[in-house]
C-alpha cells in the first residue's frame, strides 16, 4: 500500500501543470477579501531535494522543471510565470537544487486569514511533511490520516470558500472510485467548493470512466488535457494529465488558454512528426469549458475510447477478457 512516493515523480510533467493550476485557482480566489479554506487531500512530504536519495538517478523532473527552468526570467504567459517565479523563491539564483511539492507552495501562498489542511498517509513521508509545514504557524495543519475520507467532515467548510486539490496515486484501482465519490459528495455538501482532480493520462478504462462520471456531475468545470509523448507501443506509462477544476474562479480559463500553448512547446518530448509515425495518440493539448448542468445520460459499459481502439489496432497488446490491456500501471513505484 506505501509503495509509492512522490519524490520520484517530483517535478515532473504532471507536477507542473498541477502546481500551475493549483496556484492560479488559489490566487484568483483571494482576489476576493473573504478567507479561503485550502485542502490538500494527497499532500506528499512536501518538498523535495534534487539528490537526495530516493531521487538519485531516478528523479523525474528532467519531464518538466528542468525543461523551464532555463526560461524562468523570459517573458511566458502568466500562469507559468507565477509558477516559475514561486519554485525559483525556493532556490537559488542559478540552480534548481529543490523542488516543492503542492501543500508548501499552498502554505506559502496562504493570507494570514486562510487555512490549509493537508492529509498525508504514509509512515515516512507524513513526518517529512510536518516538519516541512512547521514554519507557516497554526493556520497550516497536517494530519496522517485518510484524505478521501478525513475531508468530508470539513464540509461545508466555516469560510464558505474552498479550494481541494486531490491527487491521488492511483497505485490502487479503488482510487478512482474514491475519487468519484468525494468530488460528487464534497460538491453535494458545498456545491461551489473549487475542485483540482489530477487525473493520469494513462491507456486505461478506470480513467476514461473516471472523466465521464466526473464529467457529469452538475456544476461548471473546466477541463485541462496536457499529453507530452505518445503512448508506449505495450500501452503502459505516464503520457501526461488532465486536470479536472470544479467551480473553476472567474479568470482561469483565459489563463490556460494562453499558458498551455507555452507549456506544450516546452514540455513535448517527442516532435510531433516522430509522434505521429510512431505512437498512436500524438501529443496535444486542450482546454475546454464543460456545461454545468449534468449529462442526461452516462455510459457505464465497457467501451475502449477511440485512443484506446486505434492503440489496440497498432500496438496489439496482452488483453483482458473485456478487450482491454490487461495490468495497466500508473505511476512507477519504489
Ligand atoms: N500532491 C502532492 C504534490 O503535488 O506535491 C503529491 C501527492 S502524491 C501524487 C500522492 C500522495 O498521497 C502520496 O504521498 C501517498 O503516500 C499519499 N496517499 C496515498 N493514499 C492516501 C490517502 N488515502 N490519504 C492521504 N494520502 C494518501
């Protein structure tokens, strides 16, 4: 159950656009006066040192902040910019040396008037995770407990806005289920609470469900799909994010829609010429708007996404009974 750890993945692609976003939601959010309650159900240890042991030769942020961090003085759209600028804040002037995760780059972004809860499981990284928010005072509380079902009890929260970002590992399957569910129930108790659901890219049924259930759910989201390399020819892999915001803040869709072009040119691993010979879904990217009231319909039967039916066409992988490929992963483990 504690495989994985976030210090491999630290930085990687998938940390960018989450921590880009999760930063343009907050601070458009506190463009109004009244307190925000922060969550961060997934939280990770919180920062995270190039070299240090787990990442040593393993690290994944060469797939993301590596690949920015020679333009953190350019000119780019602001989204980035403000992501950038806030990651340099931890580092010197010349070197990337660390890389922060989600619940310190919240705390820091924090108004002496908003809160952050932040829920982390396993048995090492949870210490890691206190000592890492033990300089932001008693408006920043961590907790080693179950963040799928801890932050239920929040809700309605006393601030009457909120902001929870989740980001699960989906190492276990039942993630995805447990997602669905605090999404659909935390917006049931507060229905403008701002959602931030990182979901993988991966070849996978559970995640074409996960968006079509999510996607169904009332209220407005917007939709953010970054895929930087096409898949592997077995299917298996990390090929980028979509990223789900409920109640999305007045304002973020135009910043995605200048950032991601930016972010796309920079983060792409194979040019799109290769892709295309190569992989069967190129690399792309899309922001969309998606309706607020909810689909009449949603298909629970098992239907491979035209991704999946012209992967299987080329790449003919092991399959499951149901057509699939059998034994996806997400992320790497330990
Ligand atoms: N949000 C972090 C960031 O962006 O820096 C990364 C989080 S990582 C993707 C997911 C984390 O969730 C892991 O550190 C894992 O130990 C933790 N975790 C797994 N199951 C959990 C659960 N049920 N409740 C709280 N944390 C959990």
């Amino acid at each position: 159950m504690f495989a994985y750890r976030h210090a491999f993945h630290a930085g990687n692609h998938a940390d960018v656009i989450k921590h880009a976003l999760a930063l343009g939601c907050l601070k458009l959010m506190q463009q109004k006066e009244a307190a925000v309650m922060v969550v961060d159900s997934h939280a990770g240890s919180g920062l995270y040192r190039i070299g240090e042991a787990l990442m040593r030769g393993r690290g994944e942020f060469p797939t993301g902040l590596a690949k920015l961090w020679p333009y953190r003085t350019a000119q780019m759209p602001e989204l980035v910019q403000d992501y950038l600028q806030f990651v340099a804040g931890f580092n010197s002037s010349r070197s990337l040396e660390w890389l922060p995760g989600s619940p310190v780059m919240l705390a820091r972004s924090l108004r002496s008037h908003d809160l952050l809860y932040a829920y982390e499981m396993h048995p090492s990284d949870h210490p890691l995770l206190q000592n890492n928010l033990s300089d932001y005072g008693r408006r920043v509380k961590s907790f080693r407990s179950d963040g799928f079902q801890s932050v239920m009890s929040l809700l309605p929260t006393v601030s009457k806005r909120a902001m929870f970002l989740v980001d699960p590992p989906y190492e276990d399957k039942r993630d995805y289920e447990r997602t669905f569910v605090m999404v659909r129930d935390g917006l049931q108790r507060m229905s403008n609470t701002c959602f931030v659901v990182w979901i993988p890219m991966i070849a996978r049924y559970d995640v074409e469900r996960l968006l079509k259930r999510l996607q169904a759910l009332a209220g407005e989201k917007l939709r953010i799909d970054l895929c930087v390399q096409p898949a592997a020819l077995d299917g298996l892999g990390l090929t980028g994010s979509h990223v789900l915001v409920f109640t999305p803040p007045f304002g973020l869709q135009a910043l995605c829609d200048e950032a991601l072009p930016w972010l796309f040119k920079k983060l792409v691993q194979t040019p799109l010429d290769q892709a295309k010979k190569r992989g069967v879904l190129a690399p792309h990217f899309k922001v969309s708007l998606l309706p607020s009231q909810p689909l009449k319909t949603i298909k629970t039967v098992r239907q491979p996404s035209l991704s999946q039916t012209a992967y299987q066409r080329t790449a003919r992988p092991r399959s499951s009974p149901s057509g699939l490929p059998s034994k996806p992963r997400a992320r790497s483990s330990s």
